[in-house]
C-alpha cells in the first residue's frame, strides 16, 4: 500500500530511504499523534537524541520555509 507521494509505508523505516519523508512523518508524530520521543525512537529505530533532531529542524524548517508550511498543513 502507497501512502502520500506514492511512499511505501515499510520504506519509512529504512535508515537512509525517503529520509526528507520519514522526517516529515516523525514530526507529524510528535505534533499531531503526541507521541514521546522514546516512544517514536523505538518505533523508527533510532535514538532518541535523533528524533530530537529530526523534530526540532522539522519545527525550525516551519517556521521559515513557505513550501514545509504548505506542505504541513496539506497534510
């Protein structure tokens, strides 16, 4: 099953595959599921310090990038 931009949903969790899109969907994680970041990390296979990362530049790209805003609120 395709999720949005024709992304397998088991492609997410590969370390270095669809990486712009998997950090898309541990910020929607995190924002919209209120998920932990232990919780996330352990379900991406990451460390928690990671998803920090991935959260945090996530939240920064927002608030400056036009295209990330659209992008969010489309989803």
């Amino acid at each position: 099953m395709k999720i949005f931009y024709g992304i397998d949903p088991a492609d997410l969790y590969r370390p270095r595959a669809n990486r712009a899109a998997r950090d898309i969907v541990i910020y929607l994680c995190r924002q919209l599921g209120g998920y932990d970041l232990k919780t996330i990390a352990r379900q991406f296979k990451m460390s928690y310090t990671r998803v920090s990362q991935i959260v945090g530049k996530i939240s920064a790209g927002a608030k400056s990038d036009k295209d990330l805003q659209e992008l969010l609120r489309s989803l």
